[in-house]
C-alpha cells in the first residue's frame, strides 16, 4: 500500500506585485504548494474557500479593503496566519489574533521562512 503525502498548501495575500513574487518563491524554497499571491481580499476568499489552506501570508491593505474577515476565518479553521504589512503598527494585531506571527515589512526572508517551517512541520 503506497502512502499518498500532499504538500501544505499556502494562502498569499498581497498586492504587491514583486513583494508577492518573492514570498511565493520563499513558499516555494520549502516544498509549499502556492495559492497567490491573490492582490484582493475576494480574490483571497473566494481562493481559501474553494481550497483551503495549511498556512497563510497575509498583508493588512489589499486592493479592495483590509483582510481581516478573511483572517478571522481562517483563524476559525485552525490555519495558522503571518501578517506580513507596513500597517502592523496601525492595528494591535496581537489582542485581535494572538495566535498569529507579525512581520513589520521590510521585513528579511529568513524571518519569514523560519515561521514557514516551523509552522510547515505543524501543518
């Protein structure tokens, strides 16, 4: 009997085009299967509902609103979340999800695939 293993697969919000590129290649480093990255908070939604995911990079100001419904759902479904956003100061994100990892940008790749694979052996 073969035992099927599928990647984590992770959600990427941010509507920066080159900053999206990079965490998608940072994702990629570790195996992840990449979802994004999704520049809008119902491009984002619509992507976690049809498949949901085993971690998520979040950025706070997406084109069409801040992504915090979505962060709220995924919390509610057990997915681990980085928010990864120039407003991490803006918001006290640690009362409102303290569950979740808050990466100030700039913010330097290895901090971001440290979290990555600490949480990809979770997932």
């Amino acid at each position: 009997m073969t035992e099927q293993t599928t990647q984590p697969r992770i959600l990427i919000m941010e509507d920066d085009y080159i900053v999206g590129l990079d965490m998608v290649e940072q994702a990629k480093v570790l195996g992840l299967v990449v979802d994004g990255p999704h520049p809008t908070v119902s491009e984002g939604t619509a992507a976690a509902n049809t498949a949901k995911p085993d971690l998520a990079i979040l950025d706070i100001e997406l084109k069409d609103g801040k992504v915090f419904p979505l962060a709220e759902q995924l919390v509610e479904d057990g997915v681990p979340i980085i928010f990864h956003s120039g407003h991490v100061g803006d918001i006290d994100l640690e009362t409102r999800f303290p569950s979740a990892h808050i990466c100030a940008k700039p913010c330097p790749p290895n901090v971001i695939l440290d979290i990555l694979a600490e949480n990809r052996k979770a997932a």
